[in-house]
C-alpha cells in the first residue's frame, strides 16, 4: 500500500496497485458536476435526480411482472403508462451513465478491483450487512422525500430552494455527527 497526492494536495492511501493514478481534484470534479447540472437545465428542463430512474425501473418491471396489479396502483401511475416506454426516460439513461462512466475513469485511472472497503475492525459480512441496510434507509428516504440526494441537493440548492439549502445543511451535520462515533470502525 502506498500513499498518494491528488492534484490539490490531498493525500490518500492506494488499495488498487502501485500503477493507479492519483484522483481528480474535488474542485474540478465539483466544477464538473456543476456544467453537466446547468446543462441538464439547458437541454431537458429541469435537473438531476437518480431516484426517479430507478422507480420508473421498477415500476417496468412490476408491469412485466404483474400487469393488472401494477396498473391499479396510484403510486406507480406516474412512472409507468402505456404511451411512454421506460427507454423514453432521460434519467434512466443518465444512471446507466454514471455507471458506465465510473467503470470508465476507473479503468483509465488503473483503480478497477472488485473488493470491499471497510474497517480493520469490520468483518466483511457486517459491512456489506450494513451498507444493504444503509441503502434501504436511503432509498425508503427518497421515496418519501419524494427525491433524492442529487435532486434535492443538487438541483434544490442550484434553483434557490429553501427545502434543497436545508437539507445540505442537515446532511453535512448529520455526516458530522455520525462520524464522530464511527470512526474509530475506520482507524
């Protein structure tokens, strides 16, 4: 394991191998981030958000599924229909983007290993145990927040919304508050 220094002086431990690359500055990447929102606004109307996508996805596969049962449920109404096929969604192609394009940068930058990352003192199952469940919170969350991280975040705080700026703020105090107790999982 070596240690490494991005472009901005951040200093972090490499995992993958002595020939991967050091990561991009957050301050790049975040200016990044911020040309492909305004330009979400530009071309389509409105901005990003992941959890629509993967509603409207399962909402395709319940009708694929269970045809009469998914068409009577109000909830779903709005993501599947018969006029408009899951592959008319802008957002479900812009998922598989950030898929695709991760695996992409990280193949270019030599950091492509299938591993776990977690704590000396975690074992793997309680990892993966914990982030499933992590995951499930988030995405119950999102459901009810009727948005995710990226839209409410993201798109929230790019149009002024006193919602999206909130819930920033909170987020990052709840990330501190947390990490103060589990860091030691991490050391």
């Amino acid at each position: 394991m070596k240690s490494i220094e991005s472009n901005d002086g951040i200093r972090a431990q490499d995992t993958i191998g002595p020939n991967a690359r050091p990561y991009w500055s957050p301050y790049l990447a975040g200016l990044g981030l911020g040309v492909v929102l305004l330009l979400s606004y530009v071309f389509m109307g409105r901005g990003l958000g992941a959890s629509g996508a993967f509603t409207r996805m399962v909402g395709y596969a319940m009708l694929a599924v269970a045809p009469e049962h998914s068409e009577h449920l109000s909830y779903f109404s709005g993501y599947i229909n018969a006029e408009t096929h899951i592959l008319n969604e802008w957002l479900v192609f812009l998922v598989a983007g950030v898929f695709v394009g991760g695996f992409i940068s990280g193949a270019l930058a030599n950091r492509v290993k299938l591993m776990v990352d977690k704590g000396p003192t975690f074992s793997t199952n309680w990892r993966l145990w914990l982030a499933f469940l992590g995951g499930g919170i988030s995405a119950i969350g999102a459901r009810l927040a009727r948005g995710c991280t990226s839209g409410q975040a993201l798109s929230g705080g790019a149009t002024l919304a006193l919602s999206g700026w909130l819930f920033i703020l909170a987020a990052f105090a709840g990330g501190y508050l947390i990490a103060y107790f589990v860091r030691r999982q991490w050391q």
